[in-house]
C-alpha cells in the first residue's frame, strides 16, 4: 500500500492576503525607495525603525514560533507573503536572517529564552554562518578553548545590527555569544541593502545551546526555501514597473510597450515570474508541512536565481536612460537579486543537489 502525498497549497488565504496588504501599506510609509537609497548612502543601510514596526508593531518577527513559545504559531506560508513584500521593496531590514534562519536554528535546540527575545523582537539573532553556503554545505567553525570561542567568521549578512550570534564550533556544538562580546568589521557588500561582515572571537565567552550540525543545516534549508519568495518579489516588481513604464513612455508619439519586440520580451518575463511564483509557493508549503521540502527547496533555488536577475536585467534595459540613474530604485533591485543569486547557494549547486535527491546521475 503507498502512501500519497498531501497536494501542495500554492494558493494564498485571505488572511495571507490580507497580510500582504497590510505589510505593503507599512513599507510605503517606512520604506519607500528615496529612503532606502538614502540610507546606502549614510553607512547604516539597516532601517530599525521600519525593523521595529514590522516585527514589534505588527509582531511578525514570531510568526515561526510556536504560541507557546513566544511567537505567532503561523506557518512558512505567511512568512512567505511577508518575504514576498520586502523584496519588492528591497527592505533593509534583517526579517530573513532573523526571524527565519536564526530563529529556525532556535527551533532546533534547547534555547526558548532566546527564543522568544527574537519572537517578541527584544533582540535581533543571526547565524553566523556566511550567506554563500549552500543547505548541508561545508562552513566554517571555530574553535573551543577553555570554555571560550576563538575564530573568524566572514561574510555573515546582518551581523552589523544582531545582538546575539549563534556559531558553530568544531566541538560540534552551536553556541550564543553576545554580539557586543565579538569585534564585528564591515565587509564590501555588493547589496548594500543587506550588509555583510566579518565576526571575529577573542576567547569570547558563550554559552552552548545545542548541535550544530542539525540546526544550522534546518536553518539554511528554511532560508533558502524562502529566498525565493524574496526573489519573487523582486522580480514581480521588476516587472511591474517595466510595463509601467513602457505603457507612459512614447517613441514616435506611440507608448514604447506597443512595440511587438517589446511585448514579446515582457510576455516571456511574465511567464518566468509566473513559474517562479509556483516554485516558491511550492517550497514554502513544503517546509510548512514537512513533506518533500528538500526537494521542493532545491527546485526553487535552482530557478529563482536566473528569473530574479533577468526581471532586474530587463527592468534595467527597458527604463533606458532612466534606469542608469542613482535616484531611480532599479539598482536596488539589480544589486539584492545578484547578491540573493549566490545566497544559500548557487543555483547550480541546488541543481547538483536536485539531481542526488532524486537520483538523477549526470551522464
């Protein structure tokens, strides 16, 4: 007798859309593009205050963890509408590295005192493991001494704003340490939405809360599943204001979007979003519900990379001379989907890992 497996739920809920609508209506208010950019510019991109609104004032920093923890009890489902709507906002805050890869490393050992300080937003958490790598990739650890932390880590996104780190150690343990207790060195980000740096330990004391090994690769799987809803904001945004734009824009007194080579390219984009918004609505049910979700992750990132930067490519090419411009946000939008394409792992390593999940051996 075999079993069946539940049918995916790809579709969105009411309530999911209305979270949608009230998520989109917070960002216009605290994070429209002029600020974003501006922000770039000051040398703190991180936008706490439009941070503290979302994850305090609408509590969605919880939304994974279970009511009786602290959190909200919701499911990957929401959290994907959430992602969705920063993307297309290419908000700078650290809802991805925090509410969803640090807090499903919590989920996976015995912390629920930090826990429930990133639910409730008290504290922001990050995994100090470098953006690239990929779910059930090598990473780097450090060492234990003495009861102390020695090492560096690079290429650690968010790690500028966090107040607590969890490391991985060659112990095999996976520990918090106080970021105040770490010497955190900005790093050249291409996304300078999404900062990187350099986390280095002195014999920095903390505090062990489980394996390393099951919760970091929990954390990158769930944070590469929903990159992609991410990556589908981004490019439905790119889109959007494409055929926006071409619909206004004139060329020989006729709209520019009337040109037949045009339409083409647009129709061809529409259907990559549309495939896309599939493969990570597919992702998210999955690691909702458990069933299949390595698959359906690796599937995701194998086709979300290239659908995300070619929307930015052509959003780009498209607006012209416009587009070049500092002042208009297509550069956001081009820089996150570039950096997101090597984030949790290329889309070619998530091809080779589709391939071994299914046992597809190449020729």
């Amino acid at each position: 007798m075999t079993t069946r497996r539940t049918q995916p739920d790809l579709l969105y809920s009411e309530e999911q859309e209305a979270l949608r609508d009230a998520v989109r209506d917070l960002l216009a208010d605290h994070c429209d593009a002029p600020g974003v950019i501006a922000r770039t510019e000051s040398g703190t991109p991180h936008d706490l205050a439009a941070w503290k609104a979302l994850a305090d004032g609408m509590g969605l920093a919880g939304l994974l963890v279970p009511e009786a923890k602290g959190g909200q009890g919701a499911t990957h489902r929401e959290v994907a509408v959430v992602l969705e709507e920063l993307g297309r906002a290419v908000a700078p805050v650290p809802y991805l590295t925090s509410s969803v890869v640090a807090t499903e490393a919590l989920l996976a050992c015995e912390a629920d005192d930090l826990l429930a300080e990133l639910a409730s937003a008290r504290k922001i958490g990050v995994l100090a493991v470098a953006l690239n790598v990929a779910p059930g990739g090598a990473h780097t650890a450090v060492r234990v001494e003495g009861g102390t932390l020695h090492g560096e880590l690079t290429g650690i996104a968010d790690a500028a704003v966090a107040d607590v780190l969890l490391v991985p150690a060659e112990d095999g343990g996976l520990y918090a340490v106080d970021a105040d207790a770490a010497t955190v060195t900005p790093q050249t980000s291409f996304d300078l939405t999404r900062p990187l740096a350099a986390v280095t330990l002195h014999g920095t004391g903390a505090r062990r809360i489980g394996d390393a090994e099951p919760a970091v690769r929990r954390a990158l799987r769930a944070g590469a599943g929903l990159l992609a809803s991410e990556q589908l904001g981004l490019a439905e945004w790119a889109l959007t204001e494409t055929v926006r734009y071409l619909k206004e824009r004139k060329q020989f007194n006729r709209p520019v979007g009337g040109f037949q080579a045009l339409k083409h390219r647009l129709a061809q984009l529409w259907l990559e979003v549309v495939n896309l918004r599939a493969a990570a609505r597919n992702a998210a049910d999955a690691l909702a519900s458990g069933e299949d979700a390595d698959v359906a992750v690796a599937v995701a990132q194998a086709y979300a990379s290239s659908v995300a930067v070619h929307a930015a490519e052509e959003a780009l090419q498209l607006h012209a001379g416009i587009g070049m411009t500092w002042e208009h946000p297509i550069h956001l939008c081009l820089k996150r989907a570039k950096a997101d394409s090597i984030a949790y792992g290329t889309a070619g390593a998530h091809r080779g890992a589709v391939a071994e999940l299914v046992d597809l051996q190449a020729p």
